[in-house]
C-alpha cells in the first residue's frame, strides 16, 4: 500500500511538467500573460509589471528591491557580503558577528556601492543596423554595430541624465537602451551573522533542503535623507503551497541560444579549464585563510565566490553531458536548421553560420589555455601592468600606426582613464591572487612556454609572485596617475618588475587577444544571423538569453522527486535547530553551528515558522536577492539560489528538478523581532 502510494505521488509530480514548464526569464516589455494565464488563471496587467520593475535594483552582481517608502533595499546577505565586508575590521567583524543599526543615524555609508532602477528601455535595433557599411566582413559588422550603440548609449546619457547602458538580446538579433536611475548614497542598514546567514556553508550550497537567513538590508540616501522611492514592495503575508508566484531580477549570464558546437567546446575544453583554474585558486585562498582570523576575514568575501563559481561550472558541465538533455538540444537545433534550409531567404542570411561558429570555437580551443592565463593575470598587478604598457605603446606611435581600435584618440584618453581608475589590490591577498595566476601558466602550458619563462623567471609561482608584488609600486593610484599622465616613454622605460614582466609578455597576450577578437567577431555576427532566422521562424515566443538585465520569471511553490521521495516544500527554524544538534558545531569547521545569539533566543521564536521554500521559477546566478512576488504585486520571499540540479540552466531548463531556493518573509520579520529586536525595522517593513 504503501510503495503504491508512493508511486502515485511520484507518477503525479512526474506529469506537472507538462502541465506547467514554468521556463523563461522573460523582458519586461514581451511577457508572455496569456501562457501564464492558460496555466495559472490569471496574468499581470501593465500597472502591476510596471510597479514590480520600479521596485527593483541591480546590485553589483545580483538583485535587490525597495521594500519601504524611505528607501529601504532588501537583498541577500551574500549579495551584500562584499559590502558588509567592506566596513568592517579587525575590531568590527559585521560579517561573522552581523549588524543592526538601532536607528538612522546609525546606519553605515557603504563606498563605493551604487544601485540600479530600470526606469525606461528603448529598441534601437533599426539605427544600430544602419550604421553597418555595405559589404562589412563579420569583424567590421560586429565593430560598427557596437561603435554605434555605445553612441547611442553615450547620447542618451548626457541628454536625459540617467545612466544609459547598450544591452543586446537574442544573440545580436535586438539592441536596446536601458535607462536607469543610479543610487550613489547607500548605507547598511541590517545584516545577520554568516553562520545563519551562510548556514552549512559551502556543504549545503545548492543543496534543499537549505536553513538560510540569507538576506541583507541597506537604506538609499538623496541629499542626506532616506529616498523616497515612487514605488516600494508591499511586505506580504507569505504564500502557500501550489501557489503562483514570480521573480523579478538580473540574472548573469544564460547560453541556450548558443549552438551546440559552442556547448560541446565547452564541455570538453573551456569548462575543464576554468573548473582546475577555480581548484587551484580555492586550494590557496583556504591555505591562506587558516593562518588566521584576519586573514580569513580578507579573503573570505573572494573565497566564497571561488567555491559558488566552482559548483557551478560543475554542475553546467554535467548538465552538458546528459546524453538525454543534450539530445534535446540537438533536436531543436535540427529542427531550426531545417526551417532554415527550406527558406531561400533564411538559408541565404544563415544558412551556413552554424559550420561558421563551429570553425571559430574550434580554432579558439587551440589557444584557450595561454587565453586562461592572461584572464587570469588580470586580476593581479599584472592586471594594472599590461594595459599600462599597452597605453604607453600605442601613445608613442604615430596615430596612423597603432593598432586599428587606438588610432580614435578617444580611445586611447578611455583606456587611461580606466588606468587611473584601478583598484590597488590589498597586499597580501593581491600576492595571493598572483601566485595562483601564475602556479595555473605552470599547470596549463608547462614551465618550458615562454609564456610561463616569461612569469617565473626559474623561480616557484610563490617566489615569483612575491617579487613582482613586492617590487612594483604600480598598486599605488598616485603612481600609476602619473605615469599615465607623463611621457610614455618613462613606462616603456621603467624599472618596476611588473612592467618588466609586461614587456616581454605584450607582444605574445596581444596576438592572443587579437585571435580572440577576430574569432569572436565570427561567432557574434553568426549567433546573430542564427537569431533573426529564428526571429522569423518562432517570433518573440522565445524570450531571450540573460544578460544581467531585468526580467521576470513565473512559477509555483512545488515539489519534485528527489533521493527516492518527494523534495519538501518548506523548511523552518526548528529544521536549522535540529540540523545543528544532528552534526554538533564542531563538525567539518563549524558549517552547522548555530552563532551564540541564535541558541540564546531559541525559546522566544515560533520553530515552526516557514524558513526557506522552493519554486519552480527559472533563475541563474544574478537574480541572488531577486525579490519573489505573489499576485497581489506582496513580497512573499526572496530568491537566494537553486538547487544543484538548477547548474544545468545556463544551458536548458529541466521543468521537473529545477528550483529556485527563497527565504520567506515570515522567517525575516520573525528573526528580526525575537532574535535582532529590530522592532523598529519590523514596523517599517509590515507597517504595523
């Protein structure tokens, strides 16, 4: 009796798919309301998408919104760990030990951090075109439809005063402008410790069921006073099991509008790479964390995004290698090159830009590892180094002899100032940094290329590192200003290491980028003739790939088969409670361990409160702080991550496993009264 009603149940989930394959992170302007009204029985109106997009922001790598008419910004705490980060010390750690400001005149300035609201979008897609000159190979076409957007992007910005951004969709098939209002004054406001925030560490990432407090609260400032947002989240009641909700965020980066060309090179060649690169990199950064509590603390925001990235690119590349939903892939590409085929004019436009791409990724896969080596050097001194040196060699040529993209003086004065504006990496994590860089040119290319020569000089990537970090000044901004202002001349001249190192590699990084570029120009320009020709088989019944620009999402709070049963829909505090005493707070570092204030207010919560939950809205990494919405336009959670059968989505979407993970707004307002006693973070956010 009871295996049939197993079987029942897992029969019955196994059959929603069909019913509601929730895929698309849809734009703002084509979202598909009468497909979500055939599955759900209602779809959202103007007013209500519009009132969603004007109460999002894009952080810096993720998503956020206004939860408050003064300006307050809800997002994920790992989202905002970077910033938390960023004002702590030694003496003040708010990441381990969190933070709540008791009122405004406490809330910290956060540098550096600006907000994003998409406020207007435009299709240039028919001026972008018209720049291309008559008969341009792919290189030209690819240059003059860029050269002409940041035009636009550029005219825009000085004409409306909103931070004006290109954005291309379908694989080039459309250009837009998105027009956003930028915040610049943004202030923490509340951020739980890591240990709940983080709860399982890296063990449970993309795991379900997940305990995470994973949110983060900072507060826009106008002119000194809280902004007044012209929209805001109305704090929800929470939503129930089988109920429609939506996502609306930034998601990064998708491929399923690549060819299936592309997703094998990355599957056999780019993947496997950047999968040793990420090892090599989290081996050293937990070797240098464990000589300390500071050091910890200086890398632990670098350290994360290493072991997130690395679960990722493992999960994309087995979801590449599923016989079964790659076959899928090619049978779609099948059917397209068909259509294609049987239409003169499409077959003209691209009928041969899938052997083209194919052609391109092979030849890229001859030098993707000298391409590895140089990405990652340029987040070291090195980084700084080569462009200077670059910037030096190109301004002391004549203008009709530099290379083709330098000889606009306007882009020569842009690639200076990008030069001045550098970050100086922190010492000891900027060796760091370097001495993975350079231990990967050994591992890939082997210590006889003279690319690696060239880094090590004979010495170990340790000892190599530890001189050019040592020895070069170029980390300092006032140094690297006044070289750039000054005669080139002195830089091609210095005797700084790391501009010595640069010199001997520029030649061979330079022929490298410029395969790169040209190979890229050919694959562009293809993926995009690809686009149109599906633009005229499908229509915008497709939506596009992410590219880190506003979209929503729709779906239900669902189950879905996992080890032998069914997923649980939500979790709750008494599931942290007894996941903590079931490993011990000792157990593999600390990954359960409930901090201190957590045990101290344990009787005062209600344990059964919903904590996390799940959906079956298609998200990515970007949408991190996305807030989840329920029909009414209410906050009822927000998206933190997917479960690890959701890395397969940069690629395709598995209706049946694929998950986004959410804490609900009950477990936050819970915490925050009986555990933060931030009543008066509770009465801004529930108007109560």
């Amino acid at each position: 009796m009871r295996l049939t009603a197993l079987a029942m149940s897992l029969a019955s989930v196994l059959a929603l798919p069909a019913l509601r394959a929730d895929e698309g992170m849809w734009t703002f302007d084509n979202v598909p309301a009468p497909k979500i009204k055939a599955k759900y029985g209602w779809a959202p109106g103007q007013a209500w998408l519009d009132h969603v997009r004007l109460s999002a922001v894009r952080f810096p790598g993720g998503s956020g919104s206004f939860v408050s008419k003064d300006g307050l910004v809800l997002t994920n705490h790992h989202v905002g760990h970077h910033w938390t980060q960023l004002v702590s010390d030694a003496q003040h750690d708010y990441v381990k030990n969190g933070f709540v400001a008791a009122g405004r005149d406490q809330e910290i300035k956060v540098p550096g951090l600006a907000l994003l609201t998409l406020v207007e979008v435009e299709n240039v897609t028919a001026q972008v075109e018209k720049a291309v000159p008559s008969g341009a190979d792919d290189q030209a076409a690819a240059k003059a439809k860029s050269d002409a957007l940041a035009a636009l992007a550029k005219e825009q910005t000085a004409r409306t005063g909103l931070d004006c951004q290109p954005v291309i969709l379908y694989q080039g098939g459309q250009s837009w402008i998105y027009r956003y209002k930028k915040h610049t004054d943004v202030r923490l406001v509340m951020s739980p410790e890591y240990g709940v925030a983080a709860f399982g560490k890296d063990w449970d990432n993309f795991s379900w069921p997940r305990h995470d407090l994973d949110f983060s609260l900072f507060r826009v400032y106008e002119n000194g006073k809280p902004y007044a947002p012209p929209h805001h989240l109305a704090w929800g009641k929470g939503a129930g099991y089988g109920d429609l909700v939506f996502t609306v965020g930034h998601p990064g980066r998708t491929s399923r509008l690549e060819t299936l060309a592309q997703m094998e090179a990355k599957r056999d060649v780019t993947n496997p790479l950047a999968l040793r690169g990420l090892d090599r990199g989290r081996t050293a950064l937990h070797a240098y964390a464990a000589q300390g509590e500071e050091q910890a603390r200086t890398v632990s925001d670098q350290l994360m995004s290493l072991e997130n990235a690395y679960k990722v690119v493992a999960g994309e590349t087995d979801g590449l290698k599923d016989v079964a939903a790659m076959a899928k892939v090619a049978a779609a590409e099948k059917e397209l090159r068909a259509k294609v085929a049987a239409d003169p004019k499409l077959q003209a436009l691209a009928g041969d830009s899938w052997s083209r791409i194919a052609e391109a990724v092979a030849q890229q896969g001859a030098f993707a590892k000298e391409a590895s080596v140089a990405a990652a050097l340029r987040t070291s001194v090195l980084g700084i180094a080569l462009p200077l040196h670059r910037y030096a060699s190109e301004r002391a040529k004549p203008a009709d002899q530099r290379s083709p993209e330098y000889r606009d003086e306007k882009a020569l004065e842009a690639l200076k100032a990008t030069l001045k504006r550098q970050p100086a990496e922190e010492v000891a994590a900027g060796t760091l940094v370097l001495q993975i860089a350079l231990a990967g040119a050994l591992d890939e290319l082997g210590p006889d290329h003279p690319l690696t020569r060239q880094l090590l000089d004979g010495k170990t990537p340790k000892a190599a590192a530890k001189a050019l970090s040592a020895g070069s000044r170029l980390a300092d901004p006032a140094v690297r200003t006044a070289l750039a202002d000054g005669d080139p001349r002195a830089i091609l001249e210095s005797g700084d290491p790391a501009l010595v190192v640069a010199r001997g590699l520029s030649a061979r990084l330079e022929e490298v980028q410029r395969k790169q570029r040209a190979l890229q120009a050919v694959v562009s320009e293809h993926l995009a003739r690809i686009a149109k020709a599906r633009f005229a088989v499908y229509g915008t019944s497709a939506y596009p790939d992410a590219t880190f620009t506003l979209r929503l999402s729709y779906g239900a709070i669902e189950t879905y088969p996992s080890a032998g049963t069914l997923a649980q829909p939500f979790t709750t505090f008494a599931g942290m409670y007894d996941r903590a005493a079931a490993w011990g707070p000792k157990a593999e570092g600390g990954s359960w361990e409930v901090p201190q204030r957590w045990l101290a207010r344990r009787a005062a919560l209600d344990l059964f409160t919903p904590y996390n939950f799940i959906s079956t809205n298609d998200i990515i990494g970007g949408n991190s702080g996305s807030p989840v919405v329920d029909k009414r336009g209410e906050l009822v959670g927000l998206a933190f991550d997917g479960n690890i059968e959701s890395n397969a989505g940069r690629y395709y979407f598995d209706a049946r496993v694929n998950r986004c993970l959410s804490v609900d707004v009950r477990a936050i307002v819970e915490a925050l009264d009986k555990v933060y006693d931030a009543k008066h973070l509770v009465a801004e956010l529930t108007g109560k």
